[in-house]
C-alpha cells in the first residue's frame, strides 16, 4: 500500500488536513505552533484506491539552527520512506525561508511532490497563493483544510500521482509472510538473527541504517516463512522526535506487506505508547498478531509474576485481547522456537474455515440464550451465520434489521466464536446482513 507524508512548517494546517483525510479528529489542532509531537497515522480511499497518511507535523524549539536541521532531518525521513510527498504551506504568509528549503531538498528528491496550498477559504486569498510557484515544484492545489474546499481536487492528484501497484510475482506468495516489529532496541534485530542462525548478539545500531533485503525466505524446524526486513526501526543517536517518526514509518510499510506480526516489547518497560500505536496499526490492517516480551531474564520473578503480567498486557490490549504471548530471551537463545510455534498456530488459525451447519449449531444456541437488545420495540432476530471466504476469519450473520445491531452485541459474538473456536491472534470481522 502506498505511503503518502504531509511535511511543512509548524502551523500551516497539516494536523487539520490529516484529520479531514483520514476522516476523524486524530490529531491534536491548535493554532499554537508546535502542537503536533507524536506522530500520527491512518488509512485514506479516494476513487477506490486505499493509502497510508502520515503526518509528520510539529517541532517546538528555541533556537533556529535546531529548529532548521529539525526540519531537515524530518524531511529527509519523509522524502527516504513515502511514496509521496504532501508540501503544505499557507496562503496568507507567503514564502517563507523554511519553504524555501523545504522545496529545495524535494527538488533535488525523485519523489512525486504534491504542493498544496492551504488557507485559501475566499476568492482573495487565490492571489496569495500564485507566489508559491516561484517554489519550483510545478502545479499548486489551494485548499482550506478547515472546511474541506479544495480537498477533492487534491485527493484526484495525490491518487493520479501514486505508484502503480506494481506487485512482482513471489515465489513463496502461498506461505505466511511474519513482520518483526516493534520499538527500538528490544531486540528484534537479535530475533531475526537468532532464526536465521547467524552467529551475532545483539546487533550495534546505527543511525540510518537499511537492509537491502524486503524480505527473506526460512524453512527450518519444520517451519516455513517469509521473513519481512523490518531493519530501520533503528536507534538514532540523537534526536528522539525523529526516532519515534522513523520507527512509525517502517513499522507501517513492514506490517502492510506482512500476514503476521511479532510485537516485541522489552519486558523491562512493559507495554508503551509506542507499542500500543504499532499493536493499532496491525489491529486497523487486520493482520495476525503474535506479542513477544523479551528480556525476561533481566526480570526479578516471583511465583506468579508471568501470570500477573499477562493480565497487565490484556488489560492494556482490550478488547482484542484473544493474542499469543511468548516470553523470550533472545541473548540467553531461551524460547526463540516457542515464537515460530505460536507463529505457525496463528496462520494455522487464520485459514480455518467452520463448517456452516457446525457454526448454526453452536451460535444460534448463544444468540438464543443472549438475543440482541431489542430496538425502538422492535426485536432483531438473527436467522442463520456462515463463514465469508475472506483471507481473514470473517463471519455474516442474517437477520431481519442489520442495522439495529450495534457494536457491543457485534464484540458478544465475537467474544462467543473465540470462545467455541480457536481463533487465537487473528482479526475477525462480523458482518450483519438483511435475510
């Protein structure tokens, strides 16, 4: 999937305009420079075809020089890691140095560059935007980012200028491709080593550093992958802003070309924000999910500090809770095997089909004990379920009004058909449907 990044200055409007494409209030807008510090994701579709938006906004500082080689280093990420960049800057101040930096390193850059105009919400302002062809970078886009105007035009571009999916035909494309992903400096380099039986410890990181391997093929122990290159999730020895951004970034483009992910956390710092921000990516990519806590061993145990623990990550997981944990040492070689066998029982899940008259066997009895909520007087009655032929487990219930069953009842039967069937680590989806 295609990965597009708004990049600009502090307060031209790039948290608004990522909020209007990926259509909800994700990020924080304020019209304090600065506001934008984590960095924020989401899915858009326009005209059928579905992209990644990353909004790459938000730097706070006292001094310019930082404040430029800020911008700089975040541009560079964006230009190195998008398949498009989003130029946004703002009508009513015109170009501005910074713009015209920014330009510049999207010039020299072989990326597709959509500029984009912002502010410009009347017939006026349309003259202040004419100034920013002196930017070298062709075709300008006005919009206001407050009120939408503009944004249709802009979306016709950003997809007219979006790579061809050009997918080369894989030789292994019928076996599970696994994405070891996760934050910096929990292991996973040391994961991927120890499967490949690379004699190395922990790999020293080192900032900007890329495999040029996508992926590599492994068939060992009576398992067979694909074994996606997540190798970028890098410690940088600097700044912090542009870790958490660059982490974000691969971790998008690794997990989409992926069936499983492994999660490493450091079982030291337990579950972040950062972990939880990569575990939602896999969740809105609906990919199977394996959580693996390294470091165990530096932990001091006590008789039930593994049971306590998982509680504590389910907790922080709800309500998709139903995932594998595997605690590892990746240094110490203790428990590597256990993750490919939790791996392998994940994909094995993930291609069970139920038989249809096994399935009305057992989720009509619980629709029966526990019947959807009436509404507005009315009953729902739920008639028949089969299974959907999808690449994940997805489920149609028939009834009489599909539209009257919310949410909550959709979790109940969901929760019903983990409980009955081993769906461990997958996505399910559940589908009401008109009898």
């Amino acid at each position: 999937m295609a990965l597009v990044a708004i990049v600009g200055r502090p307060n031209v409007g790039k948290s608004t305009l990522f909020n209007r494409l990926v259509g909800m209030r994700q990020a924080i807008v304020d019209e304090t420079a600065g506001v934008t510090r984590d960095r924020h994701y989401g899915k858009c579709e326009w005209c059928g075809k579905e992209f990644s938006v990353v909004d790459t906004g938000g730097y706070t500082s006292n001094s310019d020089d930082v404040f430029e080689g800020a911008i700089r280093r975040q541009v560079g990420i964006a230009i190195e890691e998008a398949d498009v960049v989003l130029f946004m800057v703002e009508a009513a101040t015109g170009v501005t140095d910074y713009d015209a930096e920014i330009a510049d390193i999207l010039r020299r850059s072989k990326k597709p560059v959509v500029l984009c105009v912002n502010k410009v919400d009347s017939g006026e302002k349309m003259y202040d935007a004419f100034d920013f062809y002196s930017l070298g970078l062709g075709e300008i886009w006005t919009i206001s980012a407050a009120n939408g105007s503009g944004t249709g035009d802009l979306l016709d571009e950003i997809v007219r200028v979006l790579p061809a999916d050009s997918v080369a035909e894989d030789l292994h494309a019928d076996i599970p491709h696994i994405a070891i992903v996760g934050r910096p400096n929990v292991g996973k380099s040391s994961l991927t080593n120890a499967l490949l039986g690379e004699d190395r410890n922990i790999v020293t990181p080192v900032a900007g550093t890329t495999r040029d391997s996508i992926s590599t093929y492994y068939n060992k122990f009576g398992h067979e992958f694909m074994l996606v290159d997540t190798a970028g999730i890098r410690r940088k020895s600097r700044v912090n802003e542009d870790l958490e951004f660059y982490s974000v970034m691969r971790s998008i483009r690794a997990i989409e070309h992926s069936d499983i992910c492994v999660l490493m956390i450091d079982a030291t710092l337990g579950l972040e924000a950062q972990d939880m921000n990569i575990f939602n990516i896999i969740q809105k990519n609906r990919k199977g999910c394996v959580v693996v806590v390294n470091k165990w061993d530096l932990l001091e145990k006590e008789s039930n500090t593994m049971k306590e623990y998982i509680e504590g990550l389910k907790a922080r997981l709800a309500p998709s809770d139903d995932i594998p944990f595997v605690f590892t040492s990746v240094t110490e070689k203790k428990r590597i095997l256990a993750v490919l066998d939790e791996v392998a029982h994940v994909a094995q899940n993930m291609e069970r089909r139920i038989p249809t008259s096994e399935l009305n066997d057992v989720m009509l009895e619980e629709i029966e004990n526990y019947p959807p909520p009436a509404w507005k007087g009315k009953y729902v009655r739920i008639k028949y379920v089969t299974q959907l032929p999808t690449k994940t487990p997805s489920f149609a219930f028939f009834c009489n009004l599909p539209q009257w069953v919310k949410d909550p009842y959709k979790r109940f039967l969901e929760n019903r058909l983990r409980e009955h069937f081993d769906f461990t680590g997958c996505p399910m989806q559940i589908f009401m449907r008109s009898k």
